[in-house]
C-alpha cells in the first residue's frame, strides 16, 4: 500500500481556497482539485531546478497525462489553507507515476494518481524517459540537491552567467546590452548556479570598490524559477566569498521590486533612492562581522 502520509513527500506547494472554487454546496467543486494538483506539478519542476519549457525541450521530448485519478476523503472549504504534497513514485520506460495528497494542517483531505508519459511532441507517440530526467527525480525524492554553485573568475564562468543575465538584463528588463556589460566583470568574482541538467539558472559578481568592502551586483535568477530559493543561494555564496577574503560589509544597489528579497537576508537600506539604468534603486547593506 501506498504511504499517502505526509511525512511522505518531500514537496509541498501551498494555497489558499479562494470564493470561486467552492459550489453550491459551499465546499470545493470537485474539479479544482485537479486544478490543485497541476498547479503544484509546475512548483514540482520548479523544485528540481527545471524552467519546463527550456528543459524538454533541450530533453527533445515532453509530458503528457495518460490517467488522472482523485480519491476524496475530506471536503475544503473557502479559505482553507491547504499544503498539495506530491512525489514521484515510479518511473517505468516512457511513464511517470506521480502521486499526491492534499492536507488541511494535519488533516488528509484528498490523494491522487497522475500518470505522464514521455512522448515526441510532435507525433505525441512514447519514448523513453531519459536517463538525465530519471536521475534528476530519484535523486530529488532521495533528498539530493538539484543545483550545484560554481564560484570563480570570468573566463571560468562568463558562457553561463552572460546566458542568465542577458535573459534577465536585456530581454526582460529592456536593458541595454552595452549598460549591462562592462569591464568590472573581468576583475569581479563570479557565482554561476547551473541544474542537474547543466543549463545556467542564476548568477551573480562580487566586486571590491575599497579594502574591506564587498560590492554584490548583477545578481539575476530563470524568471520562471524565481521563488525557489535560487537567488539566495548565490547571494550567500557571494556573501560567503566576501567574508573569506577579509571584507567587513557588503552593499548592493537592489532594484525597488526586490528591496524585500534583500531585508530578509539582513541588507537595510542607506540613503536616498536613486534611478539606475532607468530602474528605481536603493543602496542596501550588511555587515559581515
């Protein structure tokens, strides 16, 4: 038998019942739970590192659902705060079998079965999992970690980090290339997170403007796999490198949308705001020691 418990996943992706999901009979409509489990499938590959759409098809193949099942135990109601829990549970030659639970605090509401399959998405006909793919999942339900954190010069990581930041830098935020890139980078450590597939999901410099001072800058994440930790973890390891080779204090010039990524990490601001690159910024710092 299945452990459904939550002490049996490692992934949880919560939400909150919101008034148009529930029927006439004040509790969710059956279909939404469904709804529920997509939504954490996508925060599933989020937690394995994997921006989907780069990946299959750098993987040149996608997923497809075969068979969906619903189990309901307990009702949820409007603003229920409710945690889906899923795992991989099997991986045979071309599918995928997860399986899920949705929990109330303690309380198991609803479980789940959904079976993928891994198919050409042009024809939509089977093809083995591939074997990067299989390892990524066991190694993740395993407890392994899905990024590895590179930190070094430019030459040893500029393809990586030029990658991430141009998708960042210039593409997203409308960035000039030229403004972007400078010689600072030739002089500055680098970090560069990649997945378990190799592809480049974050980066981030360090520079030294005055002995003792740490300069943290160009510090960019995947768009689609913001949220999942990322951005800290190359932020330490810049904080990390800056503490190791004596400096007091690091500061930052943060954009204003991500002012509260940075005070929770022990930046506070200083000064004025200012417009950088056309972007409203603040100078935040912290002291290392």
């Amino acid at each position: 038998m299945t452990d459904t418990s939550r002490q049996a996943f490692r992934f949880f992706h919560r939400l909150r019942v919101r008034w148009a999901e529930v029927d006439m009979q004040k509790i969710v409509f059956n279909a939404h739970y469904l709804m529920y489990f997509d939504t954490a499938i996508t925060d599933y590959w989020r937690a394995l590192a994997l921006p989907y759409e780069v990946t299959f098809a750098a993987l040149q193949g996608d997923l497809y659902v075969k068979k969906a099942t619903v189990e309901f135990h307990v009702s949820a109601r409007v603003d229920d705060q409710l945690d889906v829990a899923l795992k991989c549970h099997r991986i045979g030659t071309s599918s995928i079998v997860f399986i899920g639970s949705i929990f109330r605090g303690e309380e198991h509401l609803i479980s789940c079965e959904l079976i993928y399959v891994f198919a050409d998405p042009a024809t939509q006909t089977s093809r083995p999992v591939p074997a990067s793919l299989r390892d990524i999942l066991l190694g993740y339900e395993a407890g392994q970690t899905m990024i590895e954190v590179a930190v070094g010069d430019w030459q040893m990581l500029a393809e990586g980090a030029r990658t991430v930041r141009e998708e960042v830098f210039v593409q997203e935020q409308q960035i000039p290339i030229e403004m972007e890139q400078d010689e600072s980078d030739k002089t500055a450590l680098h970090v560069l997170i990649r997945n378990r597939l190799g592809l480049p999901v974050a980066t981030g410099r360090l520079l030294q403007p005055t002995p003792g001072i740490g300069q943290i800058g160009r510090l960019a994440v995947n768009r689609v796999l913001r949220g999942s930790h990322l951005g800290r973890a190359a932020l330490q390891a810049l904080m990390t490198a800056a503490a190791h080779r004596g400096d007091f204090e690091v500061l930052l010039h943060a954009q204003s949308s991500a002012q509260g990524f940075y005070a929770v990490q022990g930046f506070v601001p200083r000064g004025e705001p200012f417009m950088e690159a056309g972007i409203r910024h603040i100078e935040m710092v912290r002291v290392l020691r």
